[in-house]
C-alpha cells in the first residue's frame, strides 16, 4: 500500500528551483515555477504537433503557410507579406518556406493583378487537399493532447492564457 504521506516526486522544474534556492538563497525563483513549466510544455507539445506534420510531409512552418493561405477563403491566396505577418516570420524564412512549397506543388506564386510588380502566393488544388486532411488530423491531435487535462481545467486554462498573452504580445494590426 503506497504511503500517502510520502511527498510527490520532483519535477525537472521543482529539482532546478531547488538547486537554485540552495544555491541562491537570496532569490526568489518562483517565476520559474510558471515559466519553466510553460516553456517545457511548450517543447513537448510542439515535438508532438510535428508528428503530424511530418505525416503529412511537411514542417512546421510548412503546415503554418498552407494553414493561413487556407484561412484566407476563395481563393486561397495571400501576399508573401501578409503571409509573414499571418505565420509570424521573417519575410526571407517566408521565402524559403514558399519555394519549398512551390516545388513540391502545393502553392504557386503569380505577379499581383492589381500591381504587377507585387507577388500573391496561392494554393494549389493539391495543396488545399493536403491542408484539409493534415488540419482534420492536427485538430484530433490537440483534441488527443488536451485529453490529458479535464474540460473543466482546460476551461479555466484558457482565460488566463488567453489574457496572459493579451499583456505580453504586441497588438495584432486587423
């Protein structure tokens, strides 16, 4: 019979705080109680989101510039810098991602209508199909990893990340 007075185990994150306060216990390292916490979580959910997208031949910055060209609606086309701005990266990684993308058939880049010297990035009918089945896929793997909390917390964890983030990202133009 397990002794219920035994102390829980450490975490990696509770091992390094105890080191640092017996090492310096002159700060204070809660912080890292939420913050290390969030950044390993951070690591493990994202290594197990690319599992997905790996299935579906893709990174994930690749899977990022199909989704928000998918998003965009009929017909499925933005902007490079829209792009950037709607996936978060550089224009030059955009540019990367892009070629990758274009030579394997899943986007094409033609001159902008309205001004031929702009480009507009587009997905391809096969693009629009891999996008589709690999988004069906990552949202029943989100579904999967949320499963290791109730719906209560998972409801009661959104609002606070939620207005975390509103304090700590910059405000998103449109």
């Amino acid at each position: 019979m397990p002794d219920s007075t035994a102390p829980e185990p450490l975490d990696h994150v509770a091992r390094i705080q105890a080191e640092w306060s017996r090492e310096r216990p002159d700060l204070d390292v809660s912080p890292q109680g939420v913050i290390g916490r969030l950044h390993r979580l951070a690591g493990l959910l994202t290594e197990e989101l690319c599992v997905v997208y790996r299935r579906f031949g893709l990174s994930e910055g690749e899977f990022d510039v199909l989704a928000a060209l998918r998003r965009a609606g009929e017909p499925f086309e933005r902007a490079p810098g829209e792009l950037a701005a709607h996936t978060m990266v550089t224009t030059g990684a955009m540019t990367k991602r892009v070629d990758r993308l274009e030579r394997a058939g899943l986007v094409t880049r033609r001159r902008a209508a309205e001004d031929g010297r702009g480009r507009v990035v587009a997905l391809t009918r096969a693009g629009r199909e891999l996008i589709d089945q690999a988004f069906t896929e990552h949202m029943r793997n989100e579904r999967r990893l949320l499963r290791t909390l109730t719906e209560d917390e998972a409801a009661a964890l959104e609002p606070l990340l939620t207005t975390w983030l509103a304090r700590v990202e910059p405000p998103q133009a449109g």
